[in-house]
C-alpha cells in the first residue's frame, strides 16, 4: 500500500479583536458579498460568520475570546485561499486590527499573510490570555468546525 499525501488546501488564521460577532461582520462583508451569521451548537457563543468564496471555497470565523477570532478556510485551489486572504489583509489594515493567515497545501506551508503580527504588544497576548482561562491563544484550542455545520 502506498503512503497517502494530505493535498488538502486550508487557511489557518487569527484576528485580535474585541469586536463582538456583529462588528467584524460588516468588514469582512466589505471584502465577500457572501458572508452571513450562522448558528451552530458547535461554536462559541453559538454564532459564526461563514463566508462563501465560490469553488467549494469558504471561510469561517469563530470569537474563541473576548479579543481574539480563529478563522478557519479550505478551497480547492492554494491561489483561492492567499486571494482571500489579501483581500481581507487589506480590509482588516484599514481598521488596524492585528491578524495572521497561513494557507497550507497538504502539510506544506504554502504562503502567509499578516498585518502587524510581529508587533502585537505584550498587553495583547496577557488580554487573550486573561480572557481565555491563562492560555495567550486560542489557536491550540480545539478548533475544529464541524464539517456538516459548513
């Protein structure tokens, strides 16, 4: 039997943000017309923004803090994913909120985007720490959105 190789393309992702559900929607729908709250047991708060990049695209984000969002993307195309993220870059930038995407392609790292990640304050990462039981992210959190809810 041959050694099977992940080919899957995702986007892994955080925002650093004390903006509630409803404030980040309307800059992400700035960038994708197709974004919209949905509900889900599977999410924080029950609530998530689910955006629909077209291609069996789509991109989710998830409050898993009071100042920080797990964003979460797959596609099927690498090119899809570091298109959507830039875009967003560009949006996020505009309202300084401090962010980083990672787009994969299998276990590869296949390009990254961010907006003044390196420079994120010690005050952020003890906010998302206090805000997420000691822990400074969410990231090793057990993000895994639940396939059927996407």
């Amino acid at each position: 039997m041959e050694p099977t190789v992940n080919t899957d393309t995702n986007l892994a992702g955080q925002i650093m943000t004390d903006l509630p559900l409803l404030g980040l929607l309307p800059i992400v729908a700035a960038v994708f017309d197709r974004s919209e709250i949905r509900e889900s047991s599977h999410y924080t708060d029950g609530h998530y923004i689910r955006v629909d990049l077209g291609h069996d695209g789509r991109l989710i984000f998830e409050r898993c803090s009071d100042v920080e969002y797990l964003v979460y993307g797959d596609a099927d195309f690498p090119g899809d994913l570091i298109q959507a993220a830039e875009r967003l870059k560009e949006e996020l930038a505009k309202h300084d909120l401090i962010h980083r995407f990672e787009v994969y392609r299998g276990d590869l790292l296949f390009g990254e985007v961010s907006h003044n990640w390196q420079s994120a304050t010690k005050t952020t990462t003890e906010q998302v720490a206090a805000s997420n039981g000691g822990k400074a992210s969410c990231l090793n959190s057990s993000f895994h959105p639940a396939v059927d809810e996407l």
